[in-house]
C-alpha cells in the first residue's frame, strides 16, 4: 500500500520548456531523482495542461495532442510514476 499521493505539475517542475515547445523540453535531473525516491513509498500523479491553449480548453483534444511525445518523454527521462492526468 503507497503511503501518500503526491502530485507534480510537468513543465515547470519535471522539466523546462520554452514558448510551449514540448518536444524539445528538457528534464529537470534533481527533480526527477526526487520523484523516483519517493515512487518507491508513494503513488505518483503527473499534471499536465500541454496544448489546452491551443485546444480552446478542450480536454480530449489537448490530450490527444500531448499523450504520445509527453508519456515518450517521461520514459526517456526514467521518470517513474503511476499515473498521468492531461487537461
């Protein structure tokens, strides 16, 4: 049983990205070994609004958009969590 839910918000936080250009965002390596510590005792959530601008605050759309190369990234970085939130 995780002990905790704790919740990370992606850009900003598990990485830096410049002008809401995702692909090329870069992770944030202490952060993510924060995030891996605690995974180990706790459930992770990762928070995303990528592309709800450019989707008028429709949460299907932003999520079909940012699914694939946000849930690339994260496996690319070794980020471990349980579960991803778009919207």
């Amino acid at each position: 049983m995780k002990n905790k839910i704790i919740c990370f918000d992606l850009d900003g936080v598990i990485c830096q990205t410049k002008a809401n250009n995702y692909k090329n965002s870069k992770p944030i390596a202490k952060t993510i070994k924060i995030i891996n510590e605690l995974y180990k005792n706790n459930k992770i959530v990762i928070f995303t609004a990528r592309y709800m601008g450019r989707s008028n605050g429709k949460k299907t759309l932003a999520k079909k958009l940012a699914k694939k190369v946000t849930i690339n990234q994260l496996k690319l970085w070794g980020v471990k969590y349980h579960k991803i939130l778009f919207g």
